[in-house]
C-alpha cells in the first residue's frame, strides 16, 4: 500500500501540524525573498518562457488558480522551459502542471507525452499522484498514464533498432568476463603506467575488481559520451597523466576487439550510438523533462536530437528568477553562484541537530517523526549515509514502525547472498569453521537434520541445538583445520562421541555436495544444492519475505545462464567451481532486491531521491560532509580535476545541485511543513566527522553563531556525564534453584573460589551448568594449555623409570615424547600452525621443569601419587555434610619431611605483583582495599595473613587439599605448595606455603572458610552478585551489570 500523498484527502493530526509544523498560513500576497546581489528580480507570477522564442501569452485561470497550460500536442516542434516555482512540493507541481486544462469527471489522456524524471521511484510516485488526483471525488475518472522514463531510456541500446547491432550487446555479466579474462591474460609488462608494480597475486579476484573498477570509471565517462580514448585526447592536451590514459586507450581497444571476437557488441558504444540514432516509441508526440536537475550528457545529447522533431518542455521546479542558475535542460549551472547562494534555515537551534553516532542519529529521527500519531502519512526520512540505515530501521521497528527504502537493498545484505559465500568457503578451502558457519544458517540446518534422520534410529537423531553444540565441542576439542580433520578426530576410537555416526554422516553429506562442483556443471550442481537446502522451508505467495526470495532466486537463474554465455569462453582455461563462485558473488552483490511495502511504512530514501518526496515533514539524517555534498576525494581513475576537464560531473557542480535541492526542500515546506537536519560527529568505525557544508551556508551575518551553536552542544555534551548508549530491553529471570540441583550434594573444589569471587556467577556455572563456548578457534585455550601439561606430569608418575630419573635430559627427553603423543591423540598427524607453536612453547616450559624434577629427586623427593581423586564411593572428603570432590595434581614424600602437595600452575609469577616468599598465599586471600570495608564480606571469610594482617579467603584449593590428605594420612607432616611451569625461567619454580600447615590457625580458618560457603550454598544465597569478577565467563551475558541485568526474583 503506498504511503498517503499530500494529494489525497484524509484526516491529518491538526494539532500536530500547528505545533510542528508553524501554524498559521501566510498571505497569499507574501513575497518571495529575493534572491542574492546579481540575479534578476521575480516577477510577479511564475509564467512559461520560451527561450530565443516570442513569449507565451499569460496563463489560465481554472478554479480561481493559476496554472501553466501545456502546449498542444500537436504544435510544431519548439523547446521550452517553463518554471513551477517550489511554494508546494514537486509532486504536487507536477500533478498541477500535468492536470491544468482538465476538467474533472473526463478521462485524462496523456497517452502520446514521454515525461522524463530522475529516478524510477520518481516516476512511480508521479504515476500514483496523478491516478488520486484524477479518481478522488464523486465522478472517479481515470488517467490513460504518459510513458514515464528516465534519463538513461534515451541512451538504452533497446532504443536502435534491432538490425543496426551485427550482434547482441553485451550486458553487465558478459562484459566483466570478458575484462578479467582479458586482464588475467595481458602481457602486463606492456602497461607499467596502469601497473607498475605487479599485482601480489595475479588470480581471479584480482581481476574480477581490477575489471569491476575500469568498467565503472569507463561507465563514468559514458555518461558524458566519452570513450577511454576520447578521454585520454582531452587530457593528453592538459598534460593530465597522458601516459597511462593512452593506456587505457589501448587497453579498451583490446576489450572491445575481444568482446567482438566472443560475439557481443560493445555496450558502452551501443550507448552512444543510441544517444545520436536511438528511436522512440511511434506513439510519442510530444517530450516532457520534470524536475531534473541532474540528467547526464549523453542523455541531454540523445533528448536534444529528438527535440528537433518533437515539442519539447523542460519543466523546472523553481521559481522563473532563478532562470539563470539553470541552463536550458533544467540542470543547476553556474556553480559559483549556487556556491554563494544562502540558505536560510527556520530556527535552525531547534531544527539543526548534532549526535555522536548512526545509532544516535537513529533516535533522534524516529524520535521527531513519532511526534505524529501516523508518521507513516505525514514523515519521510533521507539517508543519505548508508551506515544509518541500520540503526534507523532497528529503531523504526523497537516502535513497531516499518521503514521502506524505494532504491532496494544491495543483494549483498540477504541472507542467500551470506549462504552463497559460505558455499564458496566451503568449495574453495574445505575450512571446518566455513561448515560450521554453513550448520548456522536454518535452511542449511534443518535439510540436513532431515538427511541425519534416515542414519540409524530417526528418533535418536540429534535436534539443532544439539547438532550445533557436538559440532562446536569438536572444533574446541580438536581444533579441526579442514572438514578431513575433523573427520579424522571423529575416527580416532580413543575420542569417540555422542552421536558420532550423526557427525560423520553430516560431514559426509556436506563432502558428496562439495565433490559435485569438481565433476558436473556449476550451474547445475549449485540449483540442485540450493533447492535441496530449501526443500524444508515453506513458501507462501501472501509473505513479502517469501516474495522477494523468489524474485532473488530468479535473479541467481539469470546470472547462472549467463554462465552458459560464449564470453566465458574469453578465459583461456574454463573456471573451476571456485572461479565460478567469485564470478558470481561479483556479479550479484551489487544487484538489488526490493522489500514489500507495508501500510505505515516510512520512507527511507537516498538523497536524490528526495526531490521528489511530497511528506509535509522531512528528517534528514547523515547530513555531513562527504556525503551531502557527495566528495570526490582521491579517486585512483578519475580526480576530480580529470572530471572537470572532461565534463564529467565534478565536485563543484554536485555542491550546486544540493544547495538547489535544500532550497528547494525547505521553500516547499515553508508554509505547511517542516524540515530537520541531524548530523553525526562520529562515523560507524568511530572516524571523526564534519558537519555538511551545507549546515552553514546561511547568510554570512548568522555565521557565527551557526558555528557557535553546533559546537557548543558538542562541547556541553562531553562535559556531561556520558549516556548509556543502550538500555535493557528486559531482564533475564534465573530459574530457582532446584532441590535436586547436584550443588547441594557435591562441590567441587575449585568451586569454592567461584563462589568467594561472586554467589550469583557461582549458581550459573555450577548450579544451571551454564557455560560458554568458544567458537572459532585456532589454538589451544590456557586452560587447555594446562590440561595438557597436567597430562604429561601424569604420564611421568606412570612411568617408573623416569618419575625416579635424576637426569635432567632424560626427563626433558619425555616430556617431549609424551607431549607430541598427547597432541596427536588430540589433533591428529596434522596440525595447524598454532599447534606447532604452542607445542615448541611448552617443550621448553617442560625443558626447565625437568631440571627441578630432575634436583627434587637428588634431594629425596619421590612421587607416590599423580591425579588423586580425594573423594570416591569409598572414601569421601566432606564439609558441612556436602561431598568435597577433586583431584590433586601430584603428592610427594620425603622420609625426612613428610608429604607434599603439590598443584600444578601454567601461569606465571611476573604477571602477580606479589612477592615471591608469599606467593602462594596470596593468590587464596586478598587484603581488602580501600574502598572495600570488612563488613562488606560475612565474618567467615575473614582470615589474618603470615604478616598478621586483616584479609579474607579468595581461594581454598591448596587449603581444603591439606585438609583431606589429612585425614587419608593421620599424623603426617603436610606441606603444600604450586609447580609453576611458566613462559620464563623466573615463571618456573617450585613454591611451598610453609604457613598452611596441620593445626595452625591459618587451617582452621580456610576449613571455617569452606563451612560457610557450604551453609551459604545450602540456604541458596546467591545474591546479590560481585559488580566485578577478575575472570568472568558471563560477561556478554551480564555486560558487566548483573543488578540491572538480572530479574533476582526467584532467587529467594
């Protein structure tokens, strides 16, 4: 349903409009300001002129108003230029002019009259407006519609007749084979001036851009009818890099030849060749241009020849004493004077707007367009900075407003388009983190649960999430470089998992798939593909998604015949499927699909669509430099220098359009409307931004304080505290705490230290069993890390004959070996580069310790026992009633000195400041800080440190090991203590806690310690939560605000 006009009879917020908007009318009799020193004086009315032509006699009167009466259609050819003044928008104007002498109740034929406008929607717009004004009222007449085209219908190859071209025209497809064929074969040493140094890699991709960008800079110079060579004349003369212009001279020559010989016929040259012999459809009588401003060369060459046999009206939307800032085609000329030309903005302090970012610009635009009660009748919004779009519409959609953008969405935003780059990932490199990419997406997904079904039991299929979480468990397990190994880990019957025939089975299914592309044509294997993907999903006609799928399926089938085309046969060897799929991507990303329209939507549009935009409110966002004004800055091809010379638009001649098309904005506007601009400070990437020049081209007496009010606010902004930049949408609930939790039966030991540092970070990770995955990676975790230098440490207690070594070399000796079977066991015969590493990096981790093991065992040190579970069915260790679980990494006897325990450690003692008699102490208790009190933490984690100062328990590791060996060992002396096998030999020592003895009252406080975390648990006190945890694995869940985060309430 299109958006309501301004043509259109209906309700509109009177209220609304007289508080936004400005209220009272003014006098009919108002004058227009004048405008700047040197232009000439308005005339009293707004009437038809005919340039070198004797003046048109006054308009008519229809219904007490004045119009401009078209010429009749029949009139001997003559060009003309009439002005529609701008007191009401342009679509309104162009209602008015194309209505003037019909009468209401009649038909309103316009058959015979080609009406030329900028932009497709333009012409969509006008065609709507025309068939409200023509079938409002009582008699409901219709409209036989002109023939609306834009400026590039004159210069379309469709327009010569068929027998000029020998051949068919190559179309966008065609041509870029044939220019990166060309390009993947020229003998490069010829074209230094293009190509001084030689590409990194002359492949496919670089030549699929190289071509992209010639082609555009070549379409660019199309539009003022000039060839590569033409250019290369002009500029040659200006000593403009004649070189490498004479290049691209040759260089065209050679692409034309080639894409002769493959059968085509050049576009470009057919473009031009349209523009001087091009004919029109026989029913045309007469030619209309409205509103454009902006119509190319080559077009303004094509409509000239026609107008020398057709009458011909160029319709400006502006008052008649702008005529000569306008030339006779209705482009804005005279750039110095648009240059100069003020700009006044009502109340710009409140219709002027500074905001830091996209997503700020975002609400502040829905924020002025939700004033209305249906903004989707009265606001439309420019975007002329695409990095707002987003935001916009996630703003637009947070109050259940749509927004609709007219020009479509580059196809490179669907979702097909992100599953198409997958496939290419996984056709190219056979990458494990591209085929889990390829599980993410639910089409993918759910048609290969469906093929998982018929392996085995179907009931016993794994459901997605299960699928997802197997597939990512491996990749953190194995650490998978290709879908081979991953495979391989699958096979290894010492790592056997859950589901493993499921797992294989999909690898395999995903491999047959892959394997298609080598043997059987592309286009064939790739729609079988995507239709066995999108066999699970049900399409319905009446769903606008399901809609546009279609027509971008339809899309990926025209590009896919065009594969079949003989200009693929220009590369010298045919491309393989991964050649294909970069041929394809090129091809589509640029394409456009279009979202359905639905009622209440807010038109989001470009800035040259605008013009044309009849909403009596207009937000325009994106309102910096560089992009209102659009800025040719730097452009490798075409300076902006070159484009002057040449003719080309240039950046001067783009500022005078936007300053007329601003004008034109707010003029329209001025008795029943209004305009807002909103300019970011800060870009998407957080790049520093100006203000669009256009903000300040006002008159030069309101300069100052223009600047004075855009900068102040910025400069109180920052003074101010600085806002959150998002708030919760809601709160996430916890469940309460179940009785059969496993917490309140057993802990493990390393639990207590995750309670110490936070309850509520406690009950997740071990009372909900919440953890995060990591996805994505290449090397091992440090937790890992130390996984596997705890399994070497036990290797060595399983070998006899080197736990009792006193050889350092020996010991070192294997570690190494142990070490690289741990790793194949792991990762298989293969691994990746960060394996490699990692694995030199703890050689020489192991290097060092081997000389402590290889001096404790000279000095009586003998190892009795390796991973000791302290807690089984037999023998349980209990605090309080719960069951202490865990295992200690390595207990040691001394017939002198008793027992050791000793827990292994990959960190380093560099990284603590803490001192080094002391360390291990203090890595289980904190003294607190000062802005921490001691009543802030319960009485039974306070504890005095070997100095006799006031700390509290952090850890009881160490501590509640001493206490279980104690009792599995009556009577012995017990000492404890850290292996730190660290990066550096400072990082590796052997350190002993000499205060943790049995029976010292630094004991009895860490078991007091541990009884009251075990109560706390039991009495379910797991809140309120620590605002801040040293490592916290919920982080992104809690974005380091678990009060706000968090709905405590069934937490008791």
């Amino acid at each position: 349903m299109p958006r309501r006009s301004r043509t259109e009879p209906g309700e509109f917020d009177e209220q609304f409009e007289l508080d936004l908007f400005g209220a009272a009318e003014e006098p009919e009799n108002k004058e227009e300001p004048r405008p700047p020193a040197g232009e000439p004086a308005e005339k009293e009315e707004s009437v038809v002129t005919q340039d070198s032509q004797e003046p048109e006699p006054p308009p008519e009167v229809v219904s007490g108003r004045e119009v401009v009466s078209l010429p009749q259609i029949d009139a001997a050819p003559v060009r003309k230029r009439t002005f529609l003044g701008w007191e009401k928008p342009l679509l309104d104007c162009a209602v008015d002019y194309f209505t003037a002498r019909w009468e209401p109740g009649s038909t309103l034929d316009l058959s015979g009259h080609l009406v030329v406008v900028p932009t497709l929607h333009s012409g969509r717009r006008l065609r709507e407006a025309l068939a409200i004004r023509v079938g409002s009222g009582e008699a409901g007449a219709a409209v036989v519609p002109p023939l609306v085209v834009t400026p590039e219908f004159f210069t379309s190859p469709a327009r010569v007749p068929g027998s000029r071209f020998e051949k068919p025209v190559a179309q966008q497809a065609e041509t870029l084979m044939i220019w990166a064929a060309l390009l993947l074969n020229l003998p490069i040493e010829r074209y230094r001036q293009l190509f001084p140094v030689d590409p990194v890699e002359r492949n496919l991709s670089w030549a699929l851009k190289t071509a992209s960008d010639l082609i555009r800079v070549r379409q660019l110079l199309g539009e003022a009818g000039l060839s590569f060579g033409e250019a290369a004349r002009i500029l040659s003369a200006g000593e403009m890099e004649p070189e490498r212009w004479r290049e691209l001279s040759r260089l065209e020559r050679e692409a034309v030849r080639a894409t002769t010989r493959a059968g085509f016929f050049d576009r470009q040259e057919a473009r031009r060749m349209a523009a001087g012999e091009g004919e029109l459809p026989d029913e045309v009588r007469q030619i209309t241009l409205i509103g454009t401003p902006d119509s190319s060369p080559l077009a303004i060459r094509a409509i000239d020849r026609h107008s020398q046999k057709l009458p011909t009206e160029i319709a400006i939307y502006a008052p008649e004493t702008y005529a000569e800032f306008f030339d006779e085609w209705g482009r804005t000329t005279g750039e110095e004077d648009w240059l100069k030309h003020p700009v006044e903005i009502p109340e710009p302090e409140h219709t002027i707007f500074s905001e830091s970012s996209p997503a700020e610009q975002a609400e502040r635009a829905v924020e002025l367009a939700t004033r209305h009660r249906d903004p989707g009748g009265v606001v439309a919004i420019g975007v002329p900075d695409p990095d707002v779009i987003a935001p916009l519409e996630k703003s637009l959609a947070s109050h259940e407003i749509g927004g609709f953008d007219p020009a479509g969405r580059r196809l490179a935003t669907h979702s097909l388009f992100y599953l198409l780059g997958i496939l290419n990932r996984l056709v190219t490199t056979g990458s494990f983190e591209a085929f889990l990419d390829f599980l993410q997406c639910p089409e993918a997904n759910a048609s290969l649960r469906k093929h998982l079904k018929s392996v085995g039991d179907p009931e016993k299929s794994p459901g997605l999430t299960t699928l997802l979480r197997e597939f990512d468990q491996l990749g953190n397990d194995h650490l998978p470089d290709t879908l081979g190994d991953a495979l391989a880990a699958l096979n290894r019957k010492t790592r056997r998992r859950a589901y493993h025939e499921h797992l294989v089975a999909a690898i395999d299914w995903v491999n047959s798939q892959l394997a298609r592309f080598k043997r059987e044509p592309f286009g064939e294997v790739l729609t079988d593909l995507l239709g066995e993907i999108f066999a699970c999903r049900k399409f319905r006609s009446d769903l606008g998604d399901d809609t546009v799928f279609s027509a971008i399926a339809d899309q990926i089938n025209e590009v896919l015949d065009a594969f079949d085309s003989p200009a693929m046969r220009a590369f010298s060897s045919p491309l393989d499927a991964s050649g294909n799929f970069e041929l394809l991507l090129e091809l589509l990303k640029d394409q456009a699909w279009f979202p359905e329209r639905e009622p209440g939507d807010i038109d989001l549009q470009g800035w040259l669509e605008l013009l044309w935009e009849d909403a009596p409110h207009l937000i325009l966002t994106g309102m910096n430099d560089g992009k209102v004004p659009e800025a040719i800055i730097g452009h490798s091809w075409l300076p902006d220098s070159a484009r002057r010379v040449l003719g080309i638009r240039n950046n001067d001649a783009r500022y005078a359009r936007d300053v007329y098309m601003m004008q034109a904005f707010l003029k329209s506007r001025q008795k029943a409307g209004r305009v807002d601009f909103i300019f970011g400070r800060l870009g998407a990437g957080d790049d520093p931004l100006r203000p669009s020049r256009l903000l300040f081209q006002c008159p030069i007496e309101e300069l100052p304080d223009r600047v004075a009010q855009f900068f102040e606010n910025e400069i109180r902004e920052e003074l101010e505290e600085e806002p959150v930049p998002w708030e919760f949408s809601w709160k996430l609930q916890p469940p309460a705490p179940r009785d059969d939790l496993r917490i309140f039966e057993k802990m493990p030991v390393t639990s207590f230290r995750a309670y110490l540092a936070c309850p509520f970070r406690y009950y997740l990770k071990h009372g909900l069993k919440m953890e995060k995955i990591e996805t994505g990676k290449t090397e091992l975790h440090p937790a890992e890390f130390g996984t596997l230098c705890h399994e070497v440490m036990r290797a060595l207690y399983h070998d006899v004959s080197a736990r009792s070594s006193e050889n350092e070399r020996e010991i070192a000796e294997f570690f190494e070996d142990a070490l690289e079977r741990l790793l194949k066991e792991k990762f298989g015969e293969r691994w990746n580069v960060p394996v490699l590493i990692q694995q030199r990096a703890l050689n020489m981790r192991l290097g060092r310790w081997a000389k402590i093991e290889a001096h404790e065992r000279k000095n009586g040190w003998e190892i009795i026992a390796s991973e000791t579970p302290f807690s089984n069915d037999d023998d349980t260790f209990s605090i309080g009633g719960v069951t202490v679980t865990g295992s200690i990494d390595r207990i040691e006897r001394h017939p002198d000195h008793g027992l050791r325990i000793l827990d292994f450690k990959t960190g380093g003692v560099a990284q603590w400041d803490r001192a080094m008699d002391r360390w291990v102490e203090e890595n289980h208790m904190s003294r607190n800080k000062r802005t921490e009190s001691p009543e802030n933490f319960p009485d039974w984690s306070h504890v005095t440190n070997s100095k006799g100062e006031l700390s509290r328990w952090t850890d009881l590791q160490l501590p509640l090991y001493a206490l279980a060996i104690a009792e599995k060992y009556p009577g012995e002396t017990i000492e404890t203590g850290y292996g730190l096998i660290g990066e550096s030999a400072q990082d590796t020592q052997l350190l002993t806690w000499p205060e943790l003895t049995c029976g010292t009252e630094m004991l009895k406080s860490a078991k007091t310690c541990a009884l009251g975390v075990v109560e706390s648990v039991q009495a379910r006190k797991f809140w309120p939560p620590s605002e801040r945890v040293r490592y916290d694995d919920f982080r992104d869940l809690l974005f380091g605000d678990p009060q706000s985060a968090i709905d405590e309430t069934l937490l008791g």
